[in-house]
C-alpha cells in the first residue's frame, strides 16, 4: 500500500504543475481542434421515412510517425482487417506486424496526441424525439455528444469544461483499462473531485486498446439526463468488412429530468421511460392526446457489402435485443475484447455492453429494412407507452422516400440474458489459474434489499431502501475521494473498499443475487476486463457451483448481466493498482432494482 500511495502523491503534484510529460516533444502532438456544436437534427414529419443522402463515411486517418520512419505501412485493407501495421522492410513483415492477435495488455504500437475539448452543458432547444428534455445534460449541447475518436496506441488528451450551474461534473471513459492511470478513471468520490462550475479538468490516457466504447458522466443523474456519447479507438477487426458505419447508441428516453424520476423512485413509484432512441433520434406518442411526435434514425447499405456496425447499450433502464428485418449479423468483438466470429439473427445487449457487427447487404433490392431494438422482457418499464421497437430505418435507395414494411424473419426472443457465453471466444486467449490469489469465500457478494427504511441515507422523509452489494451501501464524500485519503478511506465503512493487494495471478469474485429473483443486473468493472468463469440461474453454492467454471479462454468483457436467482463468477488480474469501483451495475432506475451509487463496492489494489 505503502508504494501506491506515494506514487499517487508523485502523480497527482507532477500532473499540477505540468499535465503533460516531458516526453513529448515539439511537433508529437496533432494540431489541436475544438469540436463544435453540432445542429439540431431536423424532426421530419411523423410516420415519414424521407430520403438521404448516401455517401460514403470519411475514414479517420491514423498515423504512427516513429514507426513509418523505420518502414511500417498500414496493412489494414477490406482483405485483411486483422492486420493493422506491418514492417514492410522486415525479411519476413508477418513476424513483424500489430494484428489482432497481438496481445494488447502488453504491447501497442506508438501512436499520437489525439486533443478534444468537451463542455458539459444545458440545451433547452433539444428534442430528440419531437418532445422538449426537462433540464438535460449533455456534452457540446448534442445527445449524443460528439463521437471521440483516437487510435488504437494513441494518447488522448480531453479537456472538459463544465458549465452547469447547479451539479458538479466527471467524465468515466467506459471500459477503458486505464492502466497506470486510475486517477483519469473520472469517478467522483473515488479516483477525483467533481469539476465545478466553469472549471476544467483535463483526462489523458493511452488508448492500450482498440474497438468502440462510450464516455459518460459519472456525477449523480447526469448520464441519464443526456451526458453520454461515443468513443471509438480504430484497430484491427476478427473478420473483414468494407464499410464503417461508426457508433449506433441506443437508449431509453425519459423527457423529465431524471431527479424527478429518483424523487419517484425514493418514495417506491418507478419511473417509466417515455421513448427510444437511436443516435439521439426517436418516436414518441402521446397516450392523452393520440399525438405522434419524432422520426426515425437512418442509414444507408451499398448493395453487396459488408458493413461494419458499432452498438451501444447507453441506456438507463433498457437492456434490448438488436436485429434488422431479413439480415444476419456477424459478431466480432464484445465490448473491447475481439472475439472469434459468430452469426446470429438478433443480439442481446446490456446496460452498458457494446457488439462490433458486420452486416452482410444484399445485392438484389433497392428496398429498405426495419432496424429494431426490441426492450427484454422486465429488463425495462416503459409503463402503459410501450414503444414500437422499429426505431431505425436501413435504406438501399437514398431517395426512398417511404417506410419500410418489412418484418423478421425469425420471432424476436426478448429474453433478458447475456449471449451463449460459449460463442464469445476472445482471440488473445486468458488461461485462468485455478488458483486464485484471493478469499473466494470472503469476496462473495450477496446483493440483497434492505429490509428496514433506511433513515441515515438518502432524503429525509423518503422511505427507501437500498439495494446493497457489500455489508452496507456505498455512501461517499466527493470532496475526500479514496485516491487522495486511501488509509482513511479503507477505514471508513461508508466507502465500503475491498483491499485485494496481490501482484500476480487472478482475483475471484463472486456475485450471488440468489435471494434476487426478480429481475437481471448488468455488472460492470473499472479498470480491468474480466472473465466470466460461471454465469448461472443456479443459485451459488460454494461446493457445487465451481463445477460450472471455464477456466480455458472463457468469456472476456467489462460488462456482463448477473441472472436472476442465480450467480455471475468473474476473475480479473490484480495488475492495474488504484481505487476502482467494482462491481456495479451501470444505471439507476427502481423498476429494475438497479443500484443508484448504493448497490456497489469500491476494489483497491495495491501492487
């Protein structure tokens, strides 16, 4: 503990004085650019599918100048998406080469300074779904803000500004490993204070992974309010495809500010979503008045080409299933990890997951295609307004000007659960010691309701009861987060902090919601993705459950569902020290028993 703590101290007052490193040099950086607000997509007429412009997306260009200076080329073609940089001057280049079986815990290529700035700020003019946001949040004004882009072995620099006048701010950059700098974790109460009004705070870490992810507030109810938005680090795919489509980020909408929903929430009346959206474009009907308000998220396919789609879970309250009438979809990587490729007709996605896919168009039709994102049957409330889950348009004709009257092929199965994990076979492979370092039997986590009102946490008056991993909810002071106070931290039962200080092997961790049979949980992990060694409706046992565990390559991702009445088993390598939130589930809404800033336990690892 002794090393992490003056590291930290090291850090933190060389990052005051200089935020960047000596190391970098004159002409490293990429010319700095502001990003923009973007315009207010235009609301077309309801029930309408108006015709689009289809071109071609603009590539991001990455560049590595100290390795094209000793002969390394770009190998990343429409053939050969596993490849991403080879040394062309090498006697043999495919001994020489970043690819996707590169192992990129331990080795990157050298990339370059990737600089965004960010405000966090209100826009009153926003309508997603044709209905005015109450008091929305969002990054540059936009939901979704505007989509990062970096990659894979880049440095990203992001200055966020926060101009809200009445909440605090931080940003956590969802997934991203974050190694040997938890400090840019963006976890208020844990690894920073939250940015104040009109202050600025800079995050800058490498990007030692490659895939897409999203970025999102971290403060309160901020992210559901809006502040969420794509990030996307470029790098080699398991299987070819000819065009980027880019992010789709698919959420459920609640058009009040999202504290009246947790003042509902506080006195036991869920709050029910009101639409869907993709890419921050949805339909909503009003049940009083039968009005229809809203369009349709659109995109165009080439005839005969693979496309490459990015899907996000930035939900709140919705796990879905995701599918377009009369296609399959060939799944590349879940979450950061590349994976073996498989097909499917539709596609589970959880809070907070993300699926690279690669969608085959047909060569026969000018048609256009329903794209659906079908909520999971009691793995989201929309209460009596139950959405129509044709939210996106593919269209072949730009100039189409109709809807589709397509349908699936197959019934949608809207079953609340992760994927067969026997079909997410990571290509950089995980053997797992049966050994692990720590007390399984200490690190079993029962979720479990409060039984009693609890009177010292949360409004007064409100009769709520938490829903709690550890022996009691987390409750944090973000003006003392654990970084900076790690001894008192740990001594503080309110910060509920899991000392786990080895230096090698696997971490075990088991969540146990068998006396949660309700619902499903997404669980999530900072600062290191894990592996599901079991993931079962079986309720835990220690002596039998460890029969059901794969320790052979299994299942790898930062977000994973915990069934209901049953258990989820993770292992993690304690090889990132720092203060990281684990497990939690992403979001905050009662009707799912989900498990706003309660239901979570804080892991320190000091190596």
């Amino acid at each position: 503990m002794g090393w992490f703590k003056i590291t930290v101290e090291f850090v933190l007052q060389v990052t005051q004085l200089n935020p960047f490193p000596n190391s970098w040099g004159y002409g490293d950086a990429q010319k700095p650019f502001q990003i923009s607000p973007t315009e207010i997509p235009l609301i077309s007429e309801v029930g309408t599918c108006p015709g689009i412009q289809c071109s071609a997306p603009k590539p991001f260009v990455c560049s590595y100048p100290e390795l094209e200076a000793k002969g390394w080329k770009s190998c990343n073609t429409e053939s050969s998406r596993s490849c991403w940089l080879r040394d062309e001057t090498a006697s043999q280049p495919l001994f020489s080469q970043y690819d996707v079986r590169t192992n990129y815990e331990k080795d990157m290529p050298p990339g370059i300074i990737r600089e965004y700035w960010i405000e966090v700020n209100e826009n009153p003019a926003l309508q997603p779904d044709g209905v005015q946001k109450i008091l929305g949040n969002y990054f540059n004004g936009t939901y979704p803000g505007p989509t990062i882009e970096a990659c894979w072995g880049d440095t990203l620099v992001i200055h966020v500004t926060n101009r809200i006048s009445t909440n605090g701010t931080t940003v956590h950059w969802h997934g991203i490993r974050q190694l040997n700098s938890n400090d840019m974790d963006g976890v208020n109460g844990i690894t920073q204070c939250p940015i104040t009004q009109d202050d600025t705070f800079t995050y800058i870490f490498n990007a030692t992974q490659y895939g897409h992810t999203w970025y999102h507030s971290h403060y309160s109810l901020q992210y559901p309010d809006g502040a969420a938005a794509p990030l996307v680090i470029h790098g080699p795919t398991s299987d070819d495809w000819d065009i980027d489509l880019g992010p789709i980020l698919v959420t459920d909408w609640v058009h009040d500010t999202s504290y009246v929903a947790y003042q509902a929430e506080m006195f036991g009346a869920g709050p029910a979503s009101d639409s869907i959206l993709v890419n921050g474009t949805g339909h909503y009907t009003n049940k009083t008045t039968g009005v229809t308000t809203g369009s349709y998220h659109q995109t165009c396919f080439t005839p005969g080409k693979k496309h490459l789609l990015k899907l996000i879970n930035g939900g709140v309250d919705m796990d879905f299933i995701f599918s377009i009438d009369n296609h399959t979809i060939k799944v590349v990587a879940n979450d950061l990890v590349p994976i073996e490729p498989f097909v499917v007709d539709q596609l589970f996605i959880g809070i907070g997951q993300r699926y690279s896919v690669i969608v085959e168009a047909k060569n026969d039709t000018d048609g256009d295609f329903w794209m659906r994102t079908t909520p999971a049957t009691n793995c989201g409330n929309f209460g009596t307004n139950t959405p129509d889950d044709r939210t996106a348009v593919v269209k072949y004709n730009g100039a189409s000007n109709t809807c589709p009257t397509t349908q699936p092929d197959n019934p949608i199965n809207t079953t609340c659960a992760d994927v067969e994990p026997s079909k997410l076979n990571p290509i950089v492979p995980w053997l797992v010691d049966f050994h692990p370092q720590n007390n399984v039997t200490n690190d079993t986590f029962r979720v479990f309701h409060q039984n009693e009102t609890d009177l010292e946490l949360g409004p007064n008056g409100a009769p709520y009861k938490h829903w709690v991993l550890g022996p009691q909810p987390m409750w944090l002071d973000f003006s003392n987060p654990t970084i900076l106070n790690i001894e008192e931290s740990i001594g503080n039962p309110n910060y509920t902090v899991i000392q786990e200080d080895y230096d090698r092997g696997f971490v075990y961790l088991i969540i146990d919601a068998s006396i949660v049979p309700q619902v499903n949980h997404p669980i999530h992990l900072h600062g290191s993705d894990f592996v599901i060694l079991a993931q079962s409706t079986e309720a835990w046992n220690e002596t039998a459950s460890p029969r059901l565990f794969n320790y052979d390559n299994p299942p790898r991702r930062d977000v994973a569902m915990l069934p209901a009445g049953g258990f989820l088993a993770m292992a993690f390598k304690p090889d990132n020290p720092g203060s990281w939130l684990v497990p939690h589930c992403p979001l905050c809404c009662a009707p799912r028993m989900t498990c706003f800033l309660t239901d979570q336990i804080g892991l320190y690892i000091a190596t």
